[in-house]
C-alpha cells in the first residue's frame, strides 16, 4: 500500500490551516509590513525543495513553499478583509 499521496495531502491541510491562522495573527499584530518574511520563508521552502533528496520532504517542502507565497497575497486581503469590519482591528498597533 501506498501511503505517500495519504501523507502529502495531510501535510497540505496542515499547512494550509497553519498559514491561515498565522496571516490572521500576523496581521493582527504587525499588519502588512512583514510580508517579505513569508517571501523569504517561502524561497527557503522551495530552494530546499529542489535540494532535499527525500521525495516525501521535497513534496512537503514544496507544498510550504507555495502556501507562503499564498499567504502574502491573503495577508493583503486581510486587510481588506479587516477595513470592511469582518475581522477584528489591532487598536494598539500604530499604521
């Protein structure tokens, strides 16, 4: 039995959740400004993709990777998101 696609696809929900709740929090705490770590996050995720030999961690590293670069473009939208009120504002954080 075959149990690599069983795993991937666990690690993709996984991130995926992961990422969503780290974009609400960051943008909570520190607004857009800090986009470029999630950029960073994911060039190292997908440099490491390419160098890992391991199918399972190059698959992992890969699915990071993606989800945050996707993750900058939610972190945008998030902020839209909380200037329409659908999420709460950071009151103590100073744009």
């Amino acid at each position: 039995m075959n149990s690599f696609g069983l795993i991937l696809g666990i690690i993709t929900v996984l991130v995926i959740g992961l990422s969503h709740g780290l974009v609400i929090k960051g943008e909570y705490y520190w607004g857009t400004k800090w986009w470029p770590w999630l950029m960073v996050a994911g060039i190292a995720s997908l440099i490491s993709s390419l160098l890992v030999n391991s199918e399972l961690l190059s698959g992992s590293f890969g699915i990071i990777s993606f989800c945050m670069f996707w993750s900058i473009r939610e972190l945008f939208k998030q902020k839209q998101r909380v200037e329409k009120g659908w999420f709460p504002k950071n009151p103590k954080r100073k744009e």
